[in-house]
C-alpha cells in the first residue's frame, strides 16, 4: 500500500503559520495575531479596567506574556481561548497588585425604587451601556462581578485567584449586584421610567 500526500497535506493554516513566526520572533507575525485577537481581548480588559489606559496597559501586558509563553501552548485548545485565560489572568494580577494602593470601600445595601424591574431593565439595554455601567463599580465589585457571572468563575476559585475569602467572593458579589442595580437607575433615568410606565 502507497501512501500518496498532496501539497494540501503539507499547508498550514495562518494561525499556525503565526505561532511559528511568533515563535522565531517575527514581529511582523507577533503584530499580525496582536491584531487579529485586539478587539476581542480589549473587549476583555475593559470588563477589568478603570478606563481605557488601564485595559490598553493589562492588554499590553497580556500579549507580552503571551509571546513569552507561545511555546507552551497545546493546540488541542483554540488560541483564541488560550490567549484569553492570559489575558484574565494579567487582569487579575493587575488588581492584586494595585489593590494595595486603592482604598477598600464598603457599600452598604441600598435599595432603590426600580430593583424590581432592573432585570427587564437590562434586557433592553446595549452591550455599551451595561459596560458603562460595569466600569463604575469599585475595582473590588468589578473582578468579582466579571470572574463569576462573565467568566464563570466559582466562589472557591474567585477566592483562590484574588487571595481572599470564599465569602467575600459572595458578598463582593452580591453588593456588585445591588450596585449595578443603584447605578442603572441613576444612569438611565428616563430609560427606566419610560421602559416601566408601560
């Protein structure tokens, strides 16, 4: 029996053909896949960040580790995936590095007119506006709010990555919740009132 290649068995695919200029060092490769993930990625570190200097500076920290350690990526996974967990994992070495330097602030549970028609609430609202409203939670609020609800993160592992308790984790969270209730309706008053008047 003859085994018979054709050229097709021989091609890489881009992504493969990146990894492995990104792996000698192309710049013009590293800059390419930079490119390729940026928006998807930023989209990322916002969900981190105080603003957009901050998610460019954890982005850019990302993707620095993400060429020192290309060689230790498996393709049985997406890069995109891969690349992704560097990402949220920078984010969350960015918070414990700078939660030192902000001041933990507690809220206390503050429960206004519309909690009850906050869930319907965000159901019309755009991916910006909830962002928007996202990034005025407290550095604290906003990881644990984004590791549990957007990454699927558990309370145990929340606890294990930040290096605090499983319980604030939940409560983080929890306050999270209110807040983001108290900031929509602060935020979009007359969404609100003309959304719930019907």
């Amino acid at each position: 029996m003859e085994l018979i290649l054709s050229a097709s068995d021989f091609e890489f695919t881009r992504e493969e053909q990146l990894i492995s200029g990104c792996l000698r060092g192309d710049r013009l490769c590293q800059r390419e896949l930079y490119d390729m993930n940026y928006r998807r990625m930023m989209a990322v570190c916002m969900r981190y960040a105080n603003d957009y200097e901050e998610a460019r500076d954890i982005l850019n920290e990302g993707f620095m580790k993400v060429f020192t350690n290309l060689h230790n990526y498996q393709p049985t996974h997406p890069l995109p995936v891969w690349i992704k967990r560097i990402i949220v994992n920078t984010a969350i070495d960015h918070y414990r590095r700078n939660r030192k330097n902000s001041p933990q602030v507690e809220l206390d549970y503050a429960h206004t007119e519309c909690d009850t028609n906050t869930e319907t609430i965000i159901d019309k609202l755009s991916a910006e506006e909830i962002m928007s409203v996202v990034q005025q939670l407290s550095p604290a609020y906003r990881t644990v709010f984004n590791l549990y609800v957007v990454e699927g993160y558990s309370h145990r592992e929340i606890a294990d990555l930040l290096g605090i308790g499983e319980g604030t984790s939940k409560s983080n969270l929890s306050k999270a919740k209110v807040k983001l209730q108290e900031l929509i309706c602060e935020n979009f008053p007359d969404f609100y009132y003309k959304k719930t008047s019907n």
